[in-house]
C-alpha cells in the first residue's frame, strides 16, 4: 500500500458448452482455492471460480441467450441480463453505458416461465437466488401477481479491493459504505466477512437480507470465509435479527447490507453502543444524502436545530439557527464509493461537523494506481475530489 502524505488531524488512525444442471451441485465447487482469472479495469481484482457460477445463471435464460453470452468475449465483465416481456433481451456490462441487445426478438411469457420455474421461490421482497452461488434474480410483476420482466444480476467472489480499506480494518471501527447501485458495496462486504474472519480471527456475523452477502441456500457461499451467516425471512425483519445476533451469537463484527429504515438505524445504533463493530451499506451516494435523509441521519450522529447565543453566532459569523450534529455517529468512518477503484474516506464526525457549517473537509482518497497497487491520498479538500 502506497501513502502519498499525512493527516493534518491527529485525531486519525494511524466458459466453455453448457454442461448438465443441477440446482444442488453448484455447492460442491465453491472453494475459493480454485481457478481465478482477471476481473474489472486493469485485472486489478480476480475472480473464484466465475466460470462454474455463470454456467448456474446462464441455465435459466433461454437457450440462445445462453450460447450469445458465452461467445461474449467480456463475459467477465457481465453486469446483469434483463428480461422485460415484449422486448429485447440486454445485457449490461461494467463499465458501459446502456445494454447491449442479445437478439431481434422478443422476451415471450415462455421464456420468463421457463425462468422463474428454474429459479424456485421468490421471497416477499420479489427476490431470488441460485442455490450455491451469489446470483441475485428480482421480478417485475403485473398487477395481477404475475411475472413480467427479470433482472439477472451477477454475482462473484471477488478479491483485490480489501487492500483499499485493510488499514482501517484493523482499528477495529465501524465503517459504512455508501454509492451508487452496482459500484461493488455488496461485493466488499463478502471479502470484508472474509478478512475478518480469516486473517483478522474476529467473531464475525453476517445479517444476510436477500441472502446476497453469502448467497442462496443453507450453506454460505465460500466468499465470506469463516463468517456466521443469519437470514432474515423478509425485509421488515432485519433490524431484528440483527439484534438477535447480538443477544444470542456473541459477534464482535457484524456485517449488514442495505441499511434502509429507521428501525435499521436504531437497531445500528444500539449495537455500536454494545461495543460491537459494524459494517454496513446504506443508500446514497454521498455523504450529504445521508445527512439530508432522516431516516438515515441517525447513523451519522443525528441532525438537530440549534439557536445560538448573540456571542456564539458572532464568534461563528452565522445565522443564530444552526444545524448541529446531536450524537456521535454510529459509524466512526464513511466511505463514499464513488466507483470501484476510487473511493473517499471520511472521519465521520469531523466531515458532518464541517459540512453543517458550510465548510469543505479533509478526506482521505482510496484508489488504484496503473499497476493496481492501493494508493491513499490524506488530507485532500472534499470539494476538490472527484
């Protein structure tokens, strides 16, 4: 890992022809011992056992989908593959803008059929998995209940990107990861899970809503190493699992994806004040939208009104009614993840404190260099990063 300066704060710490399927035999070929191969810009990440994964997705897409996707040469880059009833079938790849059609003619009900009888049983939140992988299949439905359109996302165990973020690791702080939809936060919480547990010998849970973290099925999926894996039988019931998790598992780390509802918040909160470690995601794309949601403003210490003295607003040169940070935060560092290999790192309080008086703060900027090396630029300005 490559640091380019310091903190001005010493406040921081230092594929191949279809083979035969069978649902149940994706789980005995998910050691991440086997062959891996280049994956994203610059091959800085690889792969485990991506080829075995994609034969499990591509079995519930229509045959000739099935033989276009395997003669893409950037297959390794698959995104998703879309299926809306009356259109064109897409792929969409990292990296690229728009989909790329996979045929001239349209998805039929067959074919969605044929998909979702392969597939098995959605959960409430329209959801799927492949048992033995880290697939995710959600639904569209019609108005009647009936299934109009899937969305195929593909799911990998990837290493490469736990270098960006190691350091803080082992501070033993919580860390929320904030970006936008498909920039890999789900990604680095399976290799973070794995981190822990392995190399770092924590207690690590893991609160799988969708059972995306470590896959469909009873058996987690290998990526998430020696981390303990809940499932949560819906969505309205993961802040209550993750406080089972506490009361009955003895975690030191736990790890929750999605952070969405104010019970979630809470429920983040209440641990964090346990003395457990949290990791987790939550919905936004920056710091900012986190502090203008407040639903989620909780986990970053809570926003609140304050009317200051004559003196004070003086001393501070503003307006007697101020906005103030009311707690401390619930998560001590956030990163933003503005893509995969560019990350800015935030100490929670300060950047929160500084932007509620209109002021730019200090972060820290995680990235990649041309030789796929982690490079940390400390105390770059916020308003002048990316």
């Amino acid at each position: 890992m490559v640091v380019t300066s310091c903190w001005s704060s010493s406040s921081w710490l230092p594929m191949s022809l279809p083979l035969p399927w069978n649902l149940k035999a994706a789980t005995t070929a998910l050691s991440l011992k086997l062959k891996c191969e280049a994956f994203s810009e610059g091959s800085c990440c690889l792969v485990h056992n991506d080829q075995e994964d994609m034969q499990a997705l591509l079995q519930i897409l229509p045959s000739d989908l099935h033989r276009s996707l395997l003669d893409q040469s950037n297959r390794s880059q698959l995104l998703e593959v879309v299926l809306d009833l009356g259109r064109l079938p897409e792929a969409r790849y990292l990296g690229k803008h728009g989909g790329h059609c996979l045929r001239n003619t349209e998805v039929t009900v067959k074919e969605l059929e044929y998909a979702e009888q392969a597939v098995g049983e959605f959960g409430k939140d329209n959801r799927a998995g492949i048992e033995g992988t880290l697939h995710r299949i959600s639904a569209i439905r019609s108005r009647n209940g009936h299934i109009v359109g899937l969305t195929c996302r593909v799911g990998r165990a990837i290493t490469g990107q736990i270098d960006m973020v190691y350091d803080l690791l082992q501070y033993g702080k919580s860390i929320l990861f904030v970006g936008r939809p498909g920039v890999g936060k789900t990604t680095v919480m399976r290799e973070i899970a794995r981190v822990l547990s392995e190399e770092l010998h924590k207690r690590v849970v893991v609160v799988d809503t969708s059972n995306e973290i470590g896959g469909d099925g009873n058996i987690p999926h290998a990526a998430i190493g020696g981390a303990r894996r809940m499932q949560v039988r819906e969505p309205s019931m993961q802040h209550r699992v993750m406080i089972e998790a506490v009361e009955n598992h003895m975690p030191e780390v736990i790890i929750v994806d999605e952070i969405g509802t104010e019970a979630e918040a809470h429920a983040c909160r209440s641990i964090a004040e346990r003395g457990i470690i949290l990791i987790g995601t939550a919905h936004g794309q920056k710091l900012e939208n986190i502090i203008k949601n407040p639903t989620l403003s909780d986990l970053i210490g809570g926003i609140e009104t304050v009317t200051l003295g004559d003196a004070e607003a003086r001393v501070r040169n503003c307006p007697k009614t101020v906005l103030e940070r009311k707690a401390p935060p619930t998560f001590d560092f956030l990163i933003e993840m503005r893509d995969r290999h560019y990350w800015l790192t935030h100490k929670t309080d300060k950047s929160v404190d500084m932007l509620l008086r209109g002021k730019s703060p200090q972060v820290e900027v995680r990235k990649k260099d041309e030789k796929c090396k982690a490079v940390i630029e400390k105390s770059k300005a916020y308003d002048k990063c990316l």
